[in-house]
C-alpha cells in the first residue's frame, strides 16, 4: 500500500514520507529497523536537500541520516572525463632501405625501427613503442588496451 503525503509539492519526497509513515505504523516492534531501501532513498533525498531538512521532514535521526550521506559520497565514483579521440597523431613513412633489413636486435632502436609510436591516455600516463617488420601487427590491439586501461 502505498501512502502519499504532500510536502512542499516534491512527488519523491512525498513518496518516501508516505511510505515511512506506513512501515512506522505497520511494523511489530519499536525497535525494529528502518529498511535498508528506505534509508537508501533518504539519502539520495538528502543529498539533493539537505541532512537538516530532510531528518527533520522524515523525523530521520539527523546524526544517522548525515553519516550514510558522507559514506555514500565516499563511495560515489569519481567522474571521469570523457575520453576523447586522439589530439595528435604522427606517422613517418620510413626511407627507402640501403642496406638489408636490420637484425632484431637493432629493431629496437628508434633509428632502425620501423615505426616509433608514442602514447598519452587521459591520465598522462605515457607509453612509448619502437616496432620493426611483422611487430607493427599488434600495434592496434596494444593502442586500444593501454587508451582502455586509462
């Protein structure tokens, strides 16, 4: 049964007074606690008006109703920024080759590689790539996990 009880024209607030009004009447014992969805509901009230107001308006403890405030603050995830595309991408075509193809131990050096790629993700952290011969075939896998990892 659901009770709706007015207040000052706040459908979700009337909402939750109505139904703390009916769980207080219909519950077996005074001391029985207050269910863990009303609590719930009170705190997201609360949040957007205020401990005092809300206690007071709910006949909430105030202490109680400011505790589980402060934890579900805690506890709320930071927004992360949104991520965006790439801001700067460079890619150099490699010269024409003069002498056979470098062994793989000089591959890993930036001069003899064949594709140098360098990274940034949206928390600044860094990730530098020096690829030769069949290693670029990765490359695409590698970039998506380390922007996905950001």
């Amino acid at each position: 049964m659901e009770v709706t009880v007015k207040v000052d024209g706040d459908e979700e607030l009337s909402r939750v007074l109505g139904e703390l009004e009916h769980w207080r009447a219909q519950r077996s014992s005074m001391r029985e606690r207050i269910p863990e969805q009303l609590w719930e509901r009170a705190t997201s009230l609360a949040r957007r008006h205020g401990v005092s107001r809300i206690a007071t308006l709910l006949r909430l403890g105030h202490a109680a109703l400011g505790r589980r405030v402060a934890l579900a603050s805690r506890q709320a995830p930071a927004a992360l920024p949104e991520p965006q595309g790439p801001q700067f991408v460079e890619l150099f075509a490699p010269a024409a080759p003069s002498s056979p193809s470098p062994s793989p131990v000089q591959a890993t050096e930036p001069e003899a590689a064949q594709c140098v790629v360098e990274l940034v993700n949206v928390r600044g952290t860094k990730m530098r790539v020096v690829l030769g011969g069949t290693g670029v075939a990765g490359l695409s896998a590698l970039c998506q996990a380390f922007c996905a990892a950001g």
